[in-house]
C-alpha cells in the first residue's frame, strides 16, 4: 500500500462577493478531485487547535500527524532545521520577513515584492555584515528568513506581518521588544543600499527547537516529503523525512507543480511508503486577495498534479490519499483563520460514502482533530 498526502496551502475559504457568493474550490474546474470525492470519505478537520495561532507551522504539524498542543513551540525553529540550523539551548531563533512600509508605518507587503532568493541573499549578507553579531542572519527563500538570537531575546509579542496588511504596522512589545524594534529600524538604512521593494525587516514566530520523534518510529513507515517553504521543509527534516528539491520549486504562483508531483512518484516507486505534496500558491493568492490566481491555483492542482499522480499511483498498486490544506486563508480577510477546513480520503479498493470536496458539502460534518487523520490514511 501507497500513501500520498496532498496539501494545498491554504485553499480552504469563504463565500466570496467576486464569485457570485460562492468559494473557490466551488468555482474551480477539478474533474479529477470531483472523481476522488465522489468515492471518498469527506469530513472537517480542526488543524489549528484550540489557542495556537492560526499558522503553516501549527497546522502542517498537525497534518503530518503530531499534535501541536504537545510538540509546537514556535515557528522559526522549524524554518531554521530546513535551513540546517542547528539551536543550541541557549538560543532562539525568528522568522525575518523582507517587509514593505510606508513612512507612515503602515504594511504595505509582508512579502517585500517577493524578491529573488539570490537578491534577498545579498540583502541578508548586508544584514549580517552591518547588524550581526550579538545576533545571527541566514538567508532563505525570497522573503523568508532567519534571525538567531541569544535565549533571553525570546521574551517578545510579535504580530506575523501577514496579519497587518493595509494596517498600521504593530511593533514587537515585551521584555526584548526594544532590541528587535532597534534592529528593525536599523534594517531600513541596509535595504535602502539596494533596489528591492523591500524598506525593512520584521521579526515574529520566535521559537527553540522542538522535539519530535521520527516518522518512521511514530508509524512504521518510511516518508518523503515535497515543498519549497523551508517551515515544511523543516518539519520534515525534525521527523526524518526524505526531503526533496525540485528545480523550479518555489512558494509563488510559478511552482514545478509536475515537478513535485513526479518527486512524489518517484520517491514511492524508490520504497517509501508515504509521500506528502505542499504548494504554496493558493495560500499566496488569498494573501493577497487575488480571486483569479486562488482558482487557478486549484486548476493547477487538478490538471498539473492530481491527474497524473493518481495514473502514476495505480501503476504502483493499491495507495490511500488524504487532502487538505493547513489552514484557510480567505480572500476576504487575506490572513489565515483558525475554522475547520474539509478533508478527503481516498481509497484506491474501497469506495467511500462519496460527496463534494467544497466547505459547504462538509458543512455539518462533525470536526475531528487534525493530528489524527493520519492515523486514518494509514489504517487501511
């Protein structure tokens, strides 16, 4: 038996006035995801427990099965593992966002214009030659980045500059606020030196090194993962995951959708046992309020991954698939939001109930905790 466990970021949504009133994935042409969902098991999942943040980190941790209530401990940490960051006990890690202001404060775009991770390189080298020292940059993925710091700089409330888009900017409050704030202001002279969208830098999701067993030890069986944002990249490389790069990979609407959806093929058809699929764009997209591009996200998702993959699944015997994203992220509020979202499973032998894979067919289904559906895809 196969596993395959696809995540589209963030896709889950709310009515929208620009759709006649309808979501998304009610509007998107999926032929192949309507097939899996008229013989699969549909449901609501809570990913974002109870009192955690409504995050990636929180609600990917819970889609590879581990309970956040027990092994998250901030955002960061996890971005720093993809990175091959290795925390120490005195030391915690922030996630550093290439952000756009206006002088007024107000945030402009929590992702800098999303630049090019070799220009955003250089910037953050700028960072570390300037401003390094007590504290330490690492360059990431376009706007995403890393800040290590000394433990006792943890003690901050930072509000994730997605959250403030179009807002006046909430600056970090709390014991080390003073510090983050300095460095911020500070970052704006080093960004001024290059021809980026980006005016500064934004500290938030600080966290340690969270323990975590094994995929392997926790289920017995051997995982690959696909993705091009280092927080899951992260995850998968805390619970020793086999994680893949794919050449063109991105977190943007330009994703290697066949790319990772080969990476996952290949990888089962190498011995694993369980493969999981993330891309970003429909996540993007509701960030940034674009109705278009989240429909095309999900057209992508069916016609770039979900056709070929199931073709590909069958040739490799029978296999289970579990869909679902993260989180939501309406195109409304821009941000994430912590409701339920729906899932499918999918059973290559044995039919299920059957029904839509939309929020309003799972409705008044009853909510089940996002960390167990794990457990289900492998019970079979």
């Amino acid at each position: 038996m196969k596993y395959v466990v696809c995540i589209p970021d963030g896709c889950a949504d709310e009515p929208v006035p620009a759709l006649e009133g309808r979501t998304p994935l009610e509007v998107a042409h999926m032929p192949t995801l309507a097939r899996l969902a008229a013989r699969g098991t549909l449901g609501r999942a809570r990913v974002i427990p109870e009192g955690l943040p409504a995050g990636s980190d929180v609600g990917n941790m819970s889609i590879l099965g581990y309970d956040p209530q027990r092994y998250h401990n901030g955002r960061a940490s996890i971005e720093a593992a993809a990175m091959g960051l290795r925390l120490g006990p005195d030391e915690v890690a922030y996630r550093c966002n290439l952000v756009t202001t206006d002088g007024d404060g107000t945030m402009l775009d929590f992702a800098g214009g999303h630049p090019p991770s070799a220009v955003a390189a250089e910037v953050v080298d700028a960072l570390q030659d300037t401003l390094g020292g007590e504290v330490a940059f690492h360059a990431g993925v376009q706007y995403r980045h890393i800040m290590v710091a000394p433990a006792d700089w943890a003690e901050a409330d930072c509000t994730p500059p997605h959250d403030l888009t179009g807002m006046p900017a909430v600056l970090p409050t709390g014991p080390a606020a003073p510090r983050l704030r300095a460095l911020m202001d500070a970052s704006r002279d080093v960004l001024a030196r290059f021809d980026v969208a980006a005016t500064q830098v934004w500290f938030w999701g600080q966290g340690t090194s969270p323990q975590m067993p094994s995929f392997a030890d926790r289920y017995g069986k051997a995982a690959g993962l696909v993705s091009a944002v280092d927080l899951v990249r992260g995850l998968g490389v805390l619970t020793g995951m086999d994680v893949v790069t794919v050449p063109g990979a991105t977190a943007w609407y330009d994703t290697n959708y066949e790319g990772k959806r080969d990476a996952a093929l290949a990888g089962l058809a190498a011995g694993a046992d369980l493969f999981v699929i993330h891309v970003e764009a429909s996540d993007e997209a509701g960030h940034a309020g674009d109705v278009a591009e989240k429909v095309k996200s999900l057209e992508n998702w069916d016609r770039r991954i979900l056709a070929d993959l199931v073709t590909g699944l069958e040739e490799l015997g029978p296999w289970r698939l579990l869909l679902l994203p993260d989180h939501a992220t309406p195109l409304e509020l821009r941000t994430h939001t912590a409701d339920p979202v729906p899932y499918l499973l999918a059973d290559s032998q044995i039919a299920g109930p059957g029904g839509s894979y939309t929020e309003a067919a799972t409705a008044q289904a009853p909510v089940v905790p996002g960390h167990r559906l794990m457990g289900e895809l492998l019970r079979s």
